[in-house]
C-alpha cells in the first residue's frame, strides 16, 4: 500500500491531522494498534481552547461540540476560603469550551469513512523504517499478516509510548523531563457540578479541582502521593475530602454519587525536542506531556497539528520544503511556553513535599496578588484560553 502521510496513532491529534489534509486532498491513513472501543474508553480531559474549537469548525466536524459543549467564561483558583474568579471573557474577549476528549476523539472517528480517511485500527508491532530518507515505510501486523505501507512522510501522533518517538536515534535529540512526587486521584459522576465553572483549589489540605463533562457530569481529582493505592479511597471517603479542600462555598454544594470510574494519575513535565527527523514529524504526547493543571495537553497537542498540517499541505501543494524544516521550531516555541504555565499552576496549586513555611506563604502571598491585580489576572488569562498560534 501506499501514501503521501503514514500517521501513527487515532487519538485526538492523528485525527486531527488525518482530517486537515484529507480536507486539502493529500491521501493520509492512519494505523492504530488498539481497538476503536480501546481508544474511546480512555477517560481524559476536556477543557477546550480556541486552537482547538477553531480546528473543529474548520473542518466542519463541530456538531456535538455546538450542541454539547459548555463554553466557559471563567475559571476560578480557591485558597481554602475564597474563589478569586479569572474572568477570561472580560479579560481576553475569548472563552474556553467544556467538552470531553472522548467526544472530540468520537466525532473524528465517525467522520472518518464518509471523508475518506482511511484508518487500521489493532495494528500490532508497527515499526518505522528509512525515516532518514524520502521514502520512508512502515511495518505492521493486522491478523497475523505482515502489512507494508509506504509513504512520503510520517507523522508520530501515537503518544509517549508508541515506537514513533524511539525510532529517532538518541544522539539527535534531548529530553527534559520533570517528575513531580504526587498523582491526581479522580473521580467521576453521574451528578451535577458543584459550580458552573472549574475550581482549582489549594487549601491546607492539599489540591482539588472541581469540573464539568456536562451539566449532569462531574469530574473531580484531589492530589495524593504516589504511593498511594485507589482501593484505599471510597467514594464516601474522596467525597468527604473533595468537600474540606474545595472550602465551604464550593464543598458545600457538592452532589454526591457512585463513581463511574476512579483512577490515580501522575503527573509530569516532558518535552522532547526533536520533533522533526528526516522524514518523520512528532506531534502530541509523543514529543510532550504537561500536568493537566491549566488544561493544556489536547490543545497543545491541536497547536502541533495547526502548525505540521499547514507545513504539509504546504510541501505536498507548493512544494514547499522551507515549511517542513521551519514545524520544529514553531512547535517548540508554544510547547515551552505551556509548558510553562502548566509549571507555574501546578506549583502555586499543589504543596510540594519540600516545601516549608515560606514556600507556603509565597503561595499566599501570589494568590493574593493574583486576586488584587487586574494584569496578573489578565496574563494568567491569557495563558488559559490559549495563547495565538
């Protein structure tokens, strides 16, 4: 078989791109190694920036987001006792929409046959071969029968632990990694969001935040060490904790209910900068990770695929090989500075097992700044409805 993009991997950030060129006529298939009903039972985020939303309705693939998401006009960070509100409409003219992976991951997939995009799903022990030159290939299995495809570039869209980020020799990159001593344990309910916007909290407890799938979903974490077992925790017990770390405005609305499913996640800071070599282009989990603190991991998986789908309709249309060359460093650029934020929220949010009294008291002291200064607001604003492309 052949084609002009092989892609890796049908998350969000494979479809994505799958969808983009196929849209500008470039063939692409994408190859899968797990099930279709594998990839959308992973429960992940959902908070939504206009990168993304703007992707969506590009490619006119926005129904279930105009008729389910949320759009958000604030979000708020609570110090035990207050809510000091981030209003990013006022502040930036833009809002954030609520709206789950699964669903942006579900709305790709069923738009995929009428579009042409080709997908492979439980492809088994894919491998990258002559990534160094301009006819690259792929290997893989599908029913016990060996498959080659072959194409003119690859795309690495299948995440930390696919082969696309490890067929890239080690001496042509580096990784900086940041590893933090706490995991989120969540929650999530069939029951009504204790408020009508996400809470971020850092009380004398620890972390909880506080969200949304939709008006009859939550979704809600509170940091724990990573020792920590979830048969430790029942409902009832994380239920009690959530109420005591989101302060008593927020915790007292709390609805109650059965977890639909609970899990520990860690957490981490991850880039690895060679996002581009000869012929294979990373995007997403594949080349970064960031804390979910801020929301950032799907749209700074969507900015990556902004900027490589422009490149390769750019090559494949104009014969623009100046575009190629130029994704690494417009991706990196943006994945620092999430990266960033990412950082600054999950240090000012989560108590560290370090951190002393004045490390707590300079968390006071910016919460504080942050609910007297317009410009900090603004600036922490800025960087949660996304920063422009």
């Amino acid at each position: 078989m052949k084609t002009q993009v092989a892609i890796i991997g049908a998350g969000p950030s494979g479809l994505l791109l799958g969808h983009l060129l196929r849209q500008a006529g470039i063939d692409a298939m994408i190859l899968e190694r797990r099930s279709q009903d594998y990839v959308l039972s992973r429960i992940r985020a959902g908070v939504l920036e206009r990168t993304t939303t703007g992707l969506l309705d590009r490619l006119g693939i926005n129904q279930g987001l105009k008729r389910d998401g949320l759009p958000e006009d604030g979000f708020n960070l609570a110090d035990g006792e207050r809510l000091i509100r981030i209003d990013i409409a006022a502040l930036t003219g833009k809002q954030v929409v609520v709206y789950g992976q699964t669903e942006v991951t579900r709305d790709l997939m069923d738009a995929a046959p009428e579009r042409g995009l080709d997908i492979v799903y439980e492809a088994a022990d894919v491998a990258l071969r002559d990534i160094e030159s301009d006819a690259p290939w792929v290997s893989y299995v599908k029913e016990g029968k060996e498959h080659r495809l072959d194409a003119r570039l690859i795309a690495g869209c299948d995440g930390y632990h696919g082969p696309s980020r490890r067929a890239i020799p080690l001496g042509k990159a580096r990784e900086f990694e940041r590893q933090y001593p706490f995991g989120w344990l969540g929650i999530l309910a069939d029951v009504p969001p204790c408020h009508h916007e996400l809470i971020y909290a850092n009380s004398e407890r620890g972390f909880a935040l506080a969200s949304m799938r939709s008006p009859t979903r939550s979704r809600y974490y509170i940091d724990v060490p990573m020792t920590e077992k979830v048969e430790n925790w029942s409902d009832d017990r994380l239920w009690d904790e959530l109420a005591r770390r989101l302060g008593p405005e927020a915790g007292s609305r709390i609805t109650r209910g059965p977890a639909l499913e609970k899990s520990i996640a860690p957490l981490r800071s991850y880039v690895f900068d060679t996002m581009q070599h000869g012929s294979l282009f990373l995007a997403g989990d594949a080349a970064h990770i960031v804390p979910p603190t801020g929301a950032k991991g799907l749209n700074l998986a969507a900015s990556d695929v902004a900027y490589l789908s422009d490149a390769m309709i750019a090559f494949f249309t104009h014969c623009d090989s100046d575009a190629l060359a130029g994704y690494q460093a417009k991706a990196l650029a943006r994945v620092w500075k999430c990266e960033r934020f990412s950082w600054y929220l999950t240090k000012l949010m989560h108590r560290f097992p370090e951190d002393g009294p004045f490390e707590r008291e300079m968390q006071i002291a910016e919460l504080d700044y942050i609910a007297s200064s317009t410009a900090m607001r603004t600036a922490i604003a800025e960087n949660y409805v996304g920063l422009p492309l």
